[in-house]
C-alpha cells in the first residue's frame, strides 16, 4: 500500500484490522473482487490526493511492489503522455515501474544501432500515401525511443548516447510520417522489442563501432574496386568512391555515416544495390575492416522477426513480401512507385526491403567483359566529343579537364590515347584564345570594362579557364574584388573610378537604381516603402555606397535631396541607367 501521508486521530486496532483485511482482497487476484477493490483504494486515494497528476501518484504507489504498481498502471494509462506510456510499458499488458540503471540503459544502446533496423523499420512503418522524406530521420527517432522503455531517460540523453544529436528533426519526422498519431500498437512495438532487446544476447557490439569506425578510419581497396567496375562498366572516379566508402560505412555502422534525417539523394538509385556482385565486394571490404581491428562479429544483423512472433504490427511483414516477384519488377524504366502499387506496399518499404536482404536484380548489361586491360568505351563528359571541345577547341590542360570531368590525370591522357587525340606538349603551343582576341581587346574588357572572366569567355565561346590562362600569359593583372561583373560593360563608355569599383560588386545595379529612388521622398522610410523592402536594407544600401565614395551624398532634409558632394555621381548613374534600360528596349526579345 501506498505510504501514509496523511494521520488522522482515533486510529486504532480496528481500523488496522479493516486496512489489512481490504488490503488482503485487493492483493489476491483470484478473487473476483480483487479488481474492483484495488480501484475503489486507487481512486478514493487519488481523491484525498486532490487529482495528483498520474506521474507523481504512480511514485507513492512503487513502493508497494512491482505488481501493485503495475495495476496502478493500468489505472491512469490513458492519462498518460505518449512518451510515459513508452516509459512504464502502459501500452502492454505487464505495465512496470521502470527499475533499469544508466548501466542497463548503456547495454541496451550498445546492442542498437543508430537508426532502426529495416527489416523492423517495415513492421512499423505502415503503408503511407506519399514516400516518407526523411525515413533515415524517422528511424534514428525510433532507434532512439527504443531506450526509453523501463527507464527514466529523457530523449535527447538517449539521442546523444546514440550519436543521434538531431533530436527536433527526428522527432518531427517520425510525428510528420505518422501525422502526429502514435497508437497504443506502436508503443507496445517499441516497448516490447526493448525488452526483447534485454532479454537476448546480440552478437554486434555497435558501441564499439560507432567508436571504431568513420569516414576517416574505414579502409576501401581501391584495386578491387577499379577492378569491379571496369568488369561491369561503371565509373570509378573519386566521386563514386566518396559514394561506396559510404555505402560501407552504413554496413558496418548499420546506420547511415554522420546524423541527417535524409538519406542521400542518390543512394535512391538502386541499380548497383540490386547487384549481388556488388553487394559481395561491400561485405568483402567490410569483413577486412573489422579484422583489421581484431573484431570478430557478423558484418551485419537484425533481431529475429521471432521475437514478436504473436504482436501486431502495424506495418508490413517482410516474409510476406514476394521477393521474386519484385526482383522481376525491378527492371530499368519501370518506376518505383508502379512496382510499389503492384506489390501492394509502398515506395518505402521496398528501400527497406533491398537495404535488409538485398536483391540480385538485373542491372544494365554490358554485351561482352572486355580483355583485361582492354578500355570500356566511354560516355559523358570523357566521350570524344566533349574530349575534343575541351582539350583542342578550348585548350585546356590534362589537370583542368580532369577537374571539370572529375577523374584523376591519368585517366584524360588514357582517354585520349583511346580515341587518338593527338596531344600538345606544354611548350610551344599556341594557346586557342589568343587566335580569336588580342591583347588590347582582353585588356580593355577585362581591366576597363570590368567583365567578369566567364562573360568574356561565354560571348568568345571557350572555357572560362582558358581566359584564365591567357590573362596570365598576357600579364594582365587580375582583379581582387570577386565574380562579379560590370553591369555597365556592354555599354562602351568611360567609368569614373568611383563608380568602378562599386560596378564590380554584388547586385550593384539594384542597389543603385534604389539609390536613385530616394530623393524627393520626405525619410529612408518613405522611400524604402515605395520599394517594398525594409528601411534597414535601404539604409545599409546608401551607407555601402557613400564608404566607397567617402562622403555622404543625400541631405536628411524634407523631401530628401542630393548634397553637392554627390551630385556628379547621381548625374553619372543617372545616365548609365539610362542608356543601359533604352539597350534593353532596343534589342529584340529571343523566343525559344
């Protein structure tokens, strides 16, 4: 029972004698009015409480034993929040106070990866009308809530023991998928794999992985993969590289690398995750890394759907789903969400399902393997027609043409022996530009017109690298002040060195035409207002330009007018505004 808070005089024998015996009929549940008189003592003891909210009045009530306590659960499970209910198992039929330790809290978290396993993740989850945007967010919140259950952690604690830090985004996720309606059903789901969770040996030690591996500690075989991907004609540059160190690292971690809520957007491209050669060289690279840190465990694990063999779920049993008939839907050109809707399940589940078990579905096949050593011809940006534009229209150099494709050198200088480009030596080559332009042209575009490099290289038609390059041969000296360009530069005319400088710098012409608004309007108020944006902009727009001019050019009189420091250049922009507005209404509109 419930300790006394309360004493009242004329307690004696009698009344002990009374309170032992209902006590006796509350406590023997083989008596049918054991029930009913536990509630009549709950409530009438809730009643002298003055309604005590539940949480405290469940305190009072531990003391009397676990069983007590869980029927006291029982009692006000409905009046508890969503997250107490996950706390003390009310969603279940064994409620209990929670007893597990910052020890039990700390085994229980080394046996969960960051984000729910997938296969349990399709139990969960049910079939919703639209893909859940952040499902890697919704799954970290329930790895997270996992460690909630028969304990008195708070979430964030149990966020962060996870390396889950993010714990609004996640959190939000999972009540944006679900539409804020978490049911009784998926409590009791989280509640009850918890305890599972307690109850079974786990052979990953995730712990000790989160601890042991990252992105700068993983190890990748790059002749294995260069080897893979030239037996299945893929690329192997670095940024397919970044892509499959990260695929390894989420086997290995059994969560996605770092702590978004996204996953990323191209891991939505399953070709090679259906493959079961690919699927090999991961586990292969991953069993390596976990030798090499003298861990012996499985690369990767799920708890057994067994362990909940008789709880509803409210989403999809992944042994129900018909794998060979989605590997057969699973072709190129057949979207995703039509296989979904033939499956009968959604976009998501089916991620969930690859990432689970893994699909050996057909990829796009190459018509024969080549000879070792014999090159996969090539597409995209290292084809011949755009090998061609770059290196010999453009004239740029095997290091700028493997930054703009993205591969190392070695791979251009190979790609062009294939195609036989014929190649320039670095010496006594005629750079492509200075056959279109002279010196005096660049100058004067470039250094008196204040032409951004891009537009100049846009309007000669070659790489803007390669104006780049000649500026340096030419030795005309670049410009510190950024990428951006002089509005003016088409108009042919003579700046005033004021003007400039301030022509060459970001979205200047904005900022000067709603400098021209301002006299005549009676404050920076009036004038911001007739602009339709805030006085602050406005007044950060003016001081910019009067530092650069060093003075101040409008006069705080009423209406606003132009002080005489600053008439000469209201008349200059005055009419390089409007020349450049009658160039824009004199040249014809280009449709398509």
């Amino acid at each position: 029972m419930p300790e006394a808070q309360y004493h009242h005089g004329g307690s004696d024998s009698h009344n002990a004698a009374v309170g032992t015996a209902i006590a006796s009929v509350a406590l023997h549940r083989e008596r049918d009015d054991s029930d009913a008189v536990l509630s009549w003592l709950m409530s009438t003891d809730r009643l002298r409480r003055h309604g005590a909210h539940p949480t405290p009045w469940l305190a009072n009530w531990a003391p009397a034993g676990p069983e007590v306590t869980s029927r006291a659960l029982a009692v006000v499970a409905e009046e508890l929040t969503w997250i107490a209910r996950l706390r003390y198992g009310a969603a279940t039929a064994a409620p209990a106070w929670p007893t597990l330790t910052d020890e039990d809290v700390q085994r229980r978290a080394s046996r969960l990866p960051a984000m729910l396993w997938p296969a349990w993740t399709m139990r969960m989850l049910p079939r919703l009308p639209k893909p859940v945007i952040r499902l890697a967010g919704l799954r970290r919140a329930c790895a997270t809530l996992l460690l909630v259950p028969g304990t008195f952690w708070e979430y964030h604690q149990a966020a962060k023991l996870l390396g889950n830090p993010h714990t609004y985004a996640n959190r939000e996720a999972l009540d944006t998928s679900l539409d804020k309606k978490r049911p009784n059903e998926l409590a009791a789901f989280l509640i009850l794999l918890a305890r599972a969770l307690d109850a079974h040996s786990v052979p990953i030690d995730y712990h000790r992985r989160r601890a042991t591996f990252s992105e700068a500690s993983v190890r990748l075989d790059l002749d294995t993969l260069q080897e893979y991907c030239r037996r299945r004609g893929l690329r192997s540059g670095p940024v397919h590289t970044k892509r499959l160190r990260w695929r390894l690292l989420r086997l290995l971690l059994g969560a996605n690398p770092g702590t978004s809520s996204r996953t990323p957007a191209w891991n939505a491209d399953l070709s090679q995750q259906f493959s079961g050669e690919f699927r090999d060289l991961l586990f292969q690279q991953a069993t390596a890394n976990l030798k090499a840190h003298n861990i012996d465990e499985p690369v990767l694990w799920q708890p057994p759907l067994s362990w909940l063999d008789n709880v509803a779920s409210p989403g999809v049993d992944p042994d129900a789903i018909d794998t060979a008939k989605l590997t057969a839907l699973l072709v190129p050109g057949n979207p995703l969400a039509r296989t979904a809707d033939a499956m009968g399940i959604s976009e998501d589940h089916i991620q969930l399902h690859i990432e689970s078990i893994g699909i050996d579905a057909s990829l796009r096949s190459v018509s024969r393997l080549p000879a070792r050593g014999r090159k996969i011809p090539r597409q995209g940006p290292l084809s011949s027609e755009e090998l061609r534009r770059l290196y010999l229209e453009q004239g740029l150099s095997y290091r700028k043409v493997a930054q703009i494709v993205g591969c190392s050198d070695t791979t251009v200088r190979r790609a062009l022996a294939e195609f036989k480009i014929s190649t320039r030596s670095a010496r006594g080559i005629t750079p492509i530009l200075s056959t279109k332009v002279s010196r005096e042209w660049l100058e004067t575009e470039y250094s008196l017109k204040g032409r951004s490099v891009p537009e100049i290289a846009q309007e000669v038609g070659v790489h803007k690298d390669s104006v780049s390059d000649q500026l340096q041969r030419w030795g005309i000296p670049r410009r510190p002040e950024g990428p951006y360009s002089n509005p003016f530069a088409s108009l042919n005319v003579t700046l005033s060195p004021a003007m400039h400088r301030l022509s060459r710098t970001r979205n200047f012409l904005t900022r000067l035409r709603n400098l021209l608004h301002i006299p005549g309007h009676p404050s920076i108020t009036a004038a911001a207002k007739s602009l339709d944006i805030p006085p602050t902009t406005l007044r950060r727009q003016l001081r910019g330009i009067e530092a650069v001019l060093g003075a101040t050019v409008i006069a705080h009189t009423n209406p606003l007018s132009i002080l005489p420091a600053g008439a000469t250049f209201f008349g200059e922009a005055h009419r390089l505004i409007a020349l450049l507005d009658n160039r824009a209404k004199a040249t014809p509109v280009r449709l398509g």
